[in-house]
C-alpha cells in the first residue's frame, strides 16, 4: 500500500490543515515510510502470543477509606495568602 499526494490531501482536508507543495511531499514520503514500516511489522511471527492492551498489569491502587473529621474553615483559610471573611480571596481574572 502507498500513499500519494492525492491521498495526502484528502486527509489534510478532512482534518483541516494546509500543506505547501513541499510539506505535502515531505508528509507523502512521512506516511509512506509508517505503512513501509508497518508492513516489517506484519511479517514477524506473532503465533502464540497474547495479545496486550498495556504493558502494565491493570491494577488499581486505592488508599483505604478512612473517615475523619474535616477540617475548619478557620484551618483551611489559615495558610490563605489572601481572605476576606470566610472565603480566599483570589485576583481578579475577568475583566
């Protein structure tokens, strides 16, 4: 399988990009290598072999569920740079 700069162009359009001329053959040549690459790929004995969707066990790593008291709005606001009453105050972002 090859592609050309019409293929090129189809998927330029289809993802809304632009190529100069010589961008479009340097993608051409780019995507040509990939399926060239590919196709090495295919031809390596893979009989036998599960097949991954990670290379890493699919563990989940949870901390225990623990309940405790939650903080006071007088400790969260303590390290505040900031407050006015009860809230951080912050700068202002919109205009």
């Amino acid at each position: 399988m090859s592609v050309t700069t019409k293929d090129v162009t189809y998927i330029a359009e289809l993802a809304k990009l632009r190529f100069s001329d010589d961008e479009m053959l340097t993608m051409t040549d780019e995507l040509n290598n990939i399926l060239h690459y590919i196709d090495k790929l295919n031809e390596v004995d893979t009989e036998g072999v599960v097949p991954l969707s990670s290379i890493h066990d699919p563990v989940n790593v949870l901390r225990e569920d623990v309940e405790h008291t939650p903080l006071s709005s007088a400790e969260v606001l303590h390290n505040a740079p900031d407050r006015q009453d009860r809230f951080f105050k912050v700068p202002k972002v919109i205009g």
